[in-house]
C-alpha cells in the first residue's frame, strides 16, 4: 500500500513528442515523469465520414490504430499518477490533443490540469506549473469545426469528382484555393506575349580632384520599340557630348523587418537557405522541441519586454549603444489566433547553438532577425545624377547610395522575390557636380523583353494565401505539401530555351551590330499546376464556385476564429455552410457533364482522323481517331512532361503517335523509346531506364545516346547491390537512400548501424528478416459507387443544429460512453 500511495503522488505531463518530452524532463523534478502522445491519439472514422450530420454535426473519433498501444500504456501511467499535466502545444491544435487525452483517458477535472507555455525553458515550464488553467473548449470547437469541415468537403467532392472527371481523385477546402491561384497565374503566362525594346546603357569616365579616371554607369531615360530607332540615336550619340546636367542629393532612412511569424520564416528561409516550406517547419519544430526558439506557428510579430531586454543587452555588448532602438511591432493579420510571441530564440545571448546544419542555418536567421528589429535604422544618403546628350532631348541617369550609418544592415538585410530583367547599376557614385563634363567609353543598345508573371514559389504563394486570409500558421505547409502529393501540382526545375536578341554597340565612334543568344526562361524550384490540377480546378470554378472562391474561404477562417474566441456556435457555423453545399454535390452529380479538359486540335493530313487531347485514366493524353470506325480502334499516346492540354499543337500531338520507336540494336536487342505513366523512357533487354528531365527528348534522342543512358543505370544498379545469394535469388543486399538494407520478396528490412552490411551472411540476413515485427496490413475498402448521401441519416434525427449547451455538452461526453451507445 505505501508503494502504491508513493505511486499516487507521482505527477505525469503528457507531450505530443518524444523530443520535446526529452527536454522537459531535464526541467522537472524527480516526481514528474514525461511522456509523449506522438501527436493525436484519435481521430474520425472512415466510416459514414465519421460525422453524424443530423445529431448537430456530432463527429464519431474512433483511436488510430498505430496509437493503440500508445494509449494502453498512458492508461496504465493515469492509474499510478496523483495528477495529470496536459502539456500539448498552445493553439487549436495542441487545445484539442490536449481534450482528445482528457476524453479517451478519462481524466477528471480534479486530477487534471492544462499547462502551456511558448518556450521550453525552465524558467516557462516551472511558471506554467505555477498557472495551469482548464481546457479551452473554445479551441477546441474551432479546431473540431475545421476537421469536420474539411472532412465533409472532402469526402463528398471526391466521389463527384471520380465519376465526372477521374477516378483516384481528390479535393480539399484549402487545397483547392490554392491550385486556383497556381492555376489562374498559368493561364495568364500562357496567354502572354512578350513585346521587345531596346534598353541603352552607357559607361562613361569622369576625372577626379586627383586626376585619375573614375567609372559611371547609366542608362538612358526611354527604350526604343525598334532597332532602326536605337541605331538613329547611337549614331547621335557618336558625335555627342556629355555632362551633368543635374545632381540630387536625398537623405533616407530604412527600418529593420518585424520579427519573424510563420509564414515570413517560411518566406525568408526559401529565399536565403533554399529551404521547402515543410522542411523549414520540420526544422523549426526540432529548433523549439530543443527549448532554442520560442513556438514556431504564429503569426504574432510581438517579443516579451524580457527578450526585447536580452536583445538591447546584446546589441549594447556586441556593437555599442548608438545601435540600440527598442520597438514594439503590432500584427497585422486579422483574427491572430496565436497569443504568444514572435519567433525568437530562447535565450538571446547565445548567437548560435548545436545542432544539424538545417538547424544552425535557421537558427542564424532567426537570431539575426530578432536582434535586428531591435536596432537603430540605417542612414542613407541616395544620389540621382542626370547626364546631359547633347543634340537629343533624352538623357541618362545614374543612380547610387551611400551608407552614413548601417544600423541594423549591420546583422540583417531581409530579401525579395521580386525577379530583376537586368543586373543592378554599381551602389556606389563618384563625386559629380552641375556641369563636370563626362567621357563616353561605350555605349550599348541591347534588345529586351517585358517579362512575364512570374510562376510562384513555395514561399511566394504562402504569402499570397495570407494576404487572402486563407490558412493560418499551422494550414500552410500541409496544404503546399498535399496539393503536390496529389499530383495537382509540381514543384520543379525548368531549364530555358535559347533566345536570339540583337545588340548594338557604339565604341571609339563607331556603331556595330551583332546577334547574341541567351537562355531564357529558366524556373527554380517554381510551381507548375498539372494538366490535372488545371481539369479539376476547372470543373471546382464552374459547379462549386464559392468552394474555389477566396473571399468565401477566407470567410470561414474568419468563423472559426469566432469559434475559437466563444462568439459563435460551431455546429451553427457548419451547417450554414454544409446544407447549401449537399445540395450542390447532389445536383452536380445528376446534372453536370462529364470533363476530361477534351480538346480537338483538327485532323491528321494522312488519314482525315480526327486528333484529340484530354485526360485518360493515367494522364494527359493524345487520341488519334473518334471509335466511330468499328474496324479500327483509336490510337492514343501520353503528352510529355512539357506539353500542356492548353498549348499541345497538332503537329506536336501527332509526334507522339511516333512512339514507340526502334532506335536499333545493342547487344543484339531491341532498344525502344516511349513515353508511359512516368514519363519518357528507353526499354532494353527487359528493362526501363528513364529519360534525363530538360536533356532529352524521347521524339529526338539517339541510339548513343540512349546507350549511355542503359550503361548509367547498369552502373548505378551494380553499386546499389551490395551482396546478392545464388542459393536466396529474391534477397538482396542493397544501398538505399538512408543506408544499406535487405530486401526479400519485396519486403525491405533494417539492418543495425552496428552491423557491416557486407559481411552479412545468408543465415544472418534470415535471422534479420525473422526477427523484424510484421507490418499490420489493414483491409483496402472496396471503391464504392460515385454517390454522395448525408452521413448516418437517421429519420428520428433532430434536423436543426444543436444549441450551444447541447453542443457543449455533446462535445465533452466521454469516449467510453459513446462506445457503450454503440454496443447498446
């Protein structure tokens, strides 16, 4: 018994993760014990959508079967514990893992408290004990709604969207928003049309007090639409003279960047370091589980007085007090939902900390952007210089700036997505004064073109979606990273294509000209929407244009940021959007036409067939023939990765009818090129070997090239194979991506880091195989029929949503009782 009481008083936090229970426990004394909850515990059935839509939108969790084992072990900790520290993060998220514990755990208000905090310190874990407060059922409401919504949206567009468009599909809330925006900008690129002009820039030579040569650069005050018109005033030009004709002087200041919230560290991080929005959080989340920055979903630019003291201190220490200049920074965005702080480090007197070198990259930024805010503008003087053409009423201007004081350019300099047509003029300008005279060193007179929009990045299009008001912090990433994973959108690199310009160049007096090539149009790391992405957004606009609408989305962000200060009921909030919608599935399901984005782009010259492109059941393709001939089927043939639905022409669809073809023989066998489900590829022996992205051309390539290709994947497979067994044909040693491994009959296996991999015998790989757990393989659910009905309709059903006692009081009954209505 004395054992068994010395267990009550043991007090146990629960986190969402192992790391960030790791650096609790350093903080807590010997009566707390930290465990992880590793993420949610819970979540909707499958089934009937898990949401009972005529008991108030009542959602139906079931415990995911990976947590099983999880929960079993945290019930057995509940039951030796005194009192329970709920510890989850602190916004809707962290709120509502926080009320799945309490219900499925079946924890009481007495032995239950919820602490949080915005920093893992010591200092804010043992202040966060001092203050434990109740679980914000608000929070909890507004996260609720947001799954419950997405989930009807969800499950109820995808069927329309398998029987009218294609099957496998499916759509989003959020996601769909954002494809439209990915979407629109592509049409826009496809529909501009570049117009040219020639940009005249100058290098002139001015002599100083010390009679030396000194370089200006400047560029003339209009372009010329035509070449005639550039080479009339180089011509001019070469009997000119040149002098400053005037000189402005303009004193300016510039002010550091407000500290970092989530989506401006996903922003800056793409710019700097190259970094995904994904990979920037994964990180950030590593950073905060470590206790080095404060929580990193926030869209709060404040910083607490303390840190903002720590940053003066450390300004003060490092560079001197006239470099200090405290601020306050207020947010923006409407409906914060975070109360916390910026993202800042946790201790400002540590400029850098341990770590992967992810994590020191973005702990640098996030160090130097903090400090920055807190630090005295810079001071610049920027000077305007006109030079005068003599004979002609154009004139050049060149431009500089001169730094009086850094300030905070000492530590941070924030950057741009804006993409510059030409490099910047010199930052720096020689003294000049009204009337000094200047020496034309060369002139030059370069065809350009107006750029298009520029595609968006990663980063780009999360700045987009928060000026809509669409997302919040914790939305960003998993909408980015889900509309890639279904195949709507790729991220990618694009090489250009070579481009001629004509360039005019006056020099010595003398005009010439000559043709250049440049490469144009090179992507990195853009989004482009797929022909898919481009289909689906198009049937979304035309049957379900407030699903696809920015202003309505941004709405319902609003509404549950309502939800989540207590202003309004959710349950009321869904069904004000569910009712309207569940009328649009049903009608669009019984009236609307099938669309595979079709487009007839004429007939073949050779047999009168018609061509066609449209989306088939693996992609974008092109169809030679309409089935009308009963003797002959249509031929088809898949697009390549460059070709668009949209922009395919007919000379361009009837190529592909080309393939596949024979390029020849090597090693007497058959080498063939062609284009399939992934892509362009060569098959030899048996064997598929891809096609470079951007390099080949499978309409192009030759039989040596394509040999090449067959040798590198022979050499690259040779080094995948660490050891093979004559007497086991389907085991392999192999090299992966993170490491050698077995695999056995499509089955992959660790192999302990301990372990040398080659001298792994064929007992001891068995012995590996044997002792690996066995995977829990659950049941695939058969497609169902493209039907949408309401959920678990039941006649008795109440038809109105629940009050805001009813829902309070459905949204707190315990998990248990809900099963033993299920049995009863």
């Amino acid at each position: 018994m004395a054992q068994k009481a010395k267990d009550k008083e043991m007090n146990l936090v629960i986190v969402e993760s192992p790391a960030k229970a790791k650096t609790i426990e350093k903080f807590l004394g010997k009566d707390f014990l930290v465990k992880s909850s590793y993420g949610h515990i819970r979540d909707l059935a499958k089934k009937d959508y898990g949401v009972d839509v005529n008991k108030g939108y009542e959602p139906q969790y079931v415990v995911s079967v990976d947590k099983k084992e999880v929960v079993r072990e945290l019930k057995s900790l509940v039951k030796q514990s005194g009192m329970i520290w709920l510890a989850s993060d602190e916004d809707r998220e962290g709120e509502a893992i926080a009320w799945h514990l309490s219900e499925v755990l079946e924890l009481t208000p007495e032995n239950t408290k919820r602490i949080v905090f915005h920093e893992i310190t010591k200092e804010a874990i043992l202040n966060a004990i001092k203050s434990p407060r109740q679980i914000d059922q608000n929070l909890v409401d507004a996260q609720q709604a947001r799954r419950v919504l997405d989930r009807l949206v969800g499950f109820e567009l995808s069927p329309v969207l398998w029987k009218k468009v294609k099957p496998s599909l499916s759509a989003g809330r959020v996601q769909s928003v954002a494809v439209r925006i990915l979407v629109e900008r592509e049409r826009e690129i496809f529909g501009f049309e570049a117009e040219s002009s020639f940009r005249v820039t100058a290098r002139f030579l001015i002599e100083n007090e010390e009679g030396k040569k000194q370089e200006v650069r400047a560029e003339l005050n209009q372009r010329f639409k035509t070449e005639k018109a550039a080479t009339a005033f180089l011509e001019t030009c070469a009997q000119s003279t040149f002098e400053v004709d005037q000189v402005t002087r303009k004193p300016l200041t510039k002010s550091p960047a407000a500290p970092f919230t989530t989506s401006t560290l996903q922003q800056e991080a793409a710019r700097k370091l190259g970094f995904s929005v994904g990979q920037t959080m994964s990180v950030a989340q590593r950073l905060y589980e470590a206790g080095k920055i404060t929580y990193m979903r926030t869209d709060s630019v404040n910083l607490a007085d303390a840190a903002v003291g720590l940053a003066v201190e450390q300004i003060k220490n490092e560079m001197g007090s006239e470099y200090v200049q405290v601020r306050k920074y207020k947010t923006k965005s409407k409906g914060a939902q975070e109360a916390h702080e910026a993202i800042r480090p946790t201790y400002l007197n540590q400029p850098a900390v341990s770590g992967s070198a992810a994590e020191q990259k973005l702990y640098d930024l996030i160090y130097k952007r903090t400090i920055a805010s807190q630090m005295a503008d810079a001071k610049i003087e920027k000077t305007s210089v006109n030079i005068k053409v003599s004979g002609s009423a154009n004139y050049f201007q060149a431009t500089g700036e001169v730094i009086q004081f850094d300030g905070f350019l000492k530590v941070y300099i924030e950057s741009t997505d804006q993409e510059k047509e030409e490099e910047e003029m010199p930052g720096f300008l020689p003294h000049m004064e009204k009337g000094n005279p200047l020496d034309l060193d060369q002139m030059e007179a370069r065809e350009r073109w107006t750029q298009k929009p520029p595609r968006f990045t990663e980063a780009s299009l999360v700045r987009k979606l928060e000026e809509l008001g669409i997302g919040r912090p914790s939305t960003y990433a998993p909408t980015i990273s889900t509309i890639q994973q279904r195949g709507y959108v790729v991220k990618e690199d694009r090489d250009g294509t070579p481009r001629d310009y004509r360039a005019l160049v006056l020099k010595s007096g003398k005009v010439t000209g000559s043709t250049r090539t440049e490469n144009t149009g090179a992507e990195r790391s853009k989004l482009f929407p797929t022909d898919i992405g481009m289909v689906v957004n198009d049937f979304l606009v035309k049957y379900f244009p407030n699903i696809v609408n920015h202003d309505f989305t941004a709405e319902v962000e609003k509404e549950f940021d309502s939800i989540a200060a207590g202003e309004l009921v959710w349950n009321v909030a869904i069904d004000k959007f569910y009712t309207p919608f569940h009328k649009q599935v049903e009608e669009t399901l019984e009236k609307s036409e099938r669309n595979t984005g079709e487009r007839l782009l004429g007939d073949d010259p050779k047999t009168g067939k018609p061509v066609s492109v449209r989306i088939g059941r693996y992609g974008p393709m092109a169809q030679l023939g309409d089935g009308s001939d009963e003797e002959e089927k249509p031929a088809f043939a898949s697009l390549t990765r460059e070709q668009h639905i949209e922009t395919i022409t007919l000379e361009e669809a009837l190529k592909l009818f080309e393939l596949p073809r024979d390029l020849g023989l090597y090693e007497e066998k058959k080498v063939v090129v062609g284009v399939g489900r992934f892509g362009p590829y060569v098959r030899h022996d048996g064997k598929f070997v891809s096609l470079k992205k951007g390099i080949d051309d499978p309409l192009e390539i030759s039989l040596d090239r394509a040999i090449e290709l067959i040798e590198e994947k022979r050499e690259k497979d040779n080094k995948k194979i660490i050891r093979a067994f004559e007497e086991e044909p389907g085991l392999q040693i192999l090299n992966g991506r993170w490491g050698p491994y077995i695999n056995f009959d499509g089955e992959n296996y660790k192999i302990p880091k301990t372990t040398e991999a080659a001298a792994l015998s064929l007992e001891d790989c068995r012995k590996i195989i044997n002792e690996t757990p066995k995977k829990s393989t659950g049941k695939k659910t058969a497609a169902k029929k493209s039907t949408v009905k309401k959920p678990v309709a039941k006649k008795s059903a109440e038809k109105k949503p629940a009050t805001k006692k009813a829902v309070a009081k459905k949204t707190t009954t315990k998990a248990a009782t809900t099963v033993k209505a299920k049995k009863k």
